[in-house]
C-alpha cells in the first residue's frame, strides 16, 4: 500500500488526533472544506492564473529592485535578509510567509524583556499583536514598513499557492480566537499581499473592525473588487504617508 506524504496528510483533518485536541477546530476545517468546493470559477481558476503571471512578472522584472532592498537589509543590521513567520493558511494550513527582514535579528529575544519591564507595552502588543514604536525595528526596517516594500518577497508565497495578490491578512495562530465563528469563511480562502484591511488604514483600525473588513472581502469578492484593491495598493506604495503601517 502507497503511504501518504506529509503533504497530503496534512490537508484533511486527522479525526482520531485532532478532534480529541481541538474539535471546534476539526468542525471548522470541514466546514471551510465545504465552502471550498462551492467556490467558482473565478476563484478555482481565473483569480489562480493572474496570481501566477503577475507574480511572475513582478519576480523577474523587480529583481535588481530586490537586490538593491536585500543590500540594504544586510548592511543595516546583523542577521538574515529574510524573515519567516508561521501563518494561517487557506482550509487551516499553515505556511511560512515571507518578509524582507525589520527588525533586530534578536527580536524575539527582545520583545520578552520589553513585556517583562513594561505592562502598558504588554496591553499594546496584547491588543493588536504590534508595537507603534517598536524599539526592535531598524532604521531601514520603518521605512520598509511605512511604505509595505517589506512584503515584496510574498510573491514567492503566491506562485507557491500559499498567497493571493488580495485577500484576507494572513494572521499568526494566536488571532484565530479574535475572528471566531466568522474564520471558517476567511481560511476558506488564500490569504493576500494585500486586502481591504492593507488599503484602509491598517494598525489604525481597531480588530473588530479588521475582522469585518476580512471577512466583507470574502464575501463580495470578485474580479473588479481585487482590481480596485490593487489600483489602490499603488497609491499607498507611492504616497505612504500614516496609513497605519508600523
């Protein structure tokens, strides 16, 4: 008898293991399972072909760009020029998404003593998984932020099928609680580079509202909608401004 990959095991819930750990979970999975086969062709096809071409085209035609962004990067600070974090993917999977390094390559380190020492900064990071002035990130790591240039190399997340050009924001295991009932919805979908949240004002929303925005995405998703929320990722990339990136 053939095994399994891990791969393939990891795409259907494992009723003996899970259900016994998490079954909310093990519901949800199925019921984004259902979703996923009643999407259309939009989503199973179209919206998959221009993830692919345009990735591709912003890969190997950005590449100098990306060079000159990774030299930058090195120079700044000690540490790798890429920085991986677990999400959450599409149907509950998880994926390591990409980022152009920000911070401190001891951050993490950091970011515990900076919580022991100050509970105010602990609220903060607790509310929204974020620090406004963030003592962790580098001089070149803001203005990468400022501008979203750090998310530049989620592109290979996208050919990789992990990500969408739009879609919802790709959040850390610790915020599935904050979307409740409504995350069967939202992982029924990629996660994007960027969504309605990226485009309408980002850290300077509360949760809740990040949330509705999300899952509003998902609900009314189509072709002219991911258009608009590209046209307007444009202007955020070419006049930064407070848009809530930090």
């Amino acid at each position: 008898m053939k095994s399994k990959s891990p791969q393939e095991n990891n795409n259907k819930p494992d009723f003996k293991k899970e259900a016994y750990v998490d079954l909310p979970l093990v519901l949800d999975q199925l019921a984004t399972q259902e979703l996923l086969k009643n999407q259309n062709l939009y989503d199973r096809t179209i919206k998959r072909a221009a993830d692919i071409i345009f990735s591709a085209f912003v890969l190997i035609f950005g590449a100098p760009f990306f060079l000159l962004i990774a030299v930058l990067v090195k120079l700044s600070s000690q540490g790798p020029v890429f920085y991986l974090q677990q999400r959450v993917g599409r149907n509950y999977i998880y994926f390591g998404c990409i980022k152009f390094r920000t911070m401190h390559s001891e951050a993490d380190s950091m970011l515990e003593k900076l919580l022991e020492r100050d509970l105010s900064l602990k609220s903060e990071f607790e509310k929204d998984f974020k620090l406004r002035n963030d003592p962790r990130i580098t001089p070149i790591g803001k203005f990468l932020r400022l501008s979203s240039l750090d998310e530049l190399p989620q592109f290979f997340n996208v050919l990789r099928g992990h990500m969408s050009i739009v879609g919802p924001r790709p959040i850390v295991q610790d915020e599935l609680k904050r979307y409740g009932v409504h995350m069967k919805e939202v992982a029924s979908v990629r996660p994007g580079i960027t969504g309605l949240w990226q485009v309408s004002g980002r850290n300077n929303l509360t949760y809740k509202r990040r949330v509705i925005l999300d899952l509003l995405y998902v609900r009314k998703r189509n072709f002219l909608i991911d258009l608009k929320i590209i046209l307007r990722t444009f202007g955020v990339l070419i006049f930064p401004r407070d848009r809530g990136a930090y």
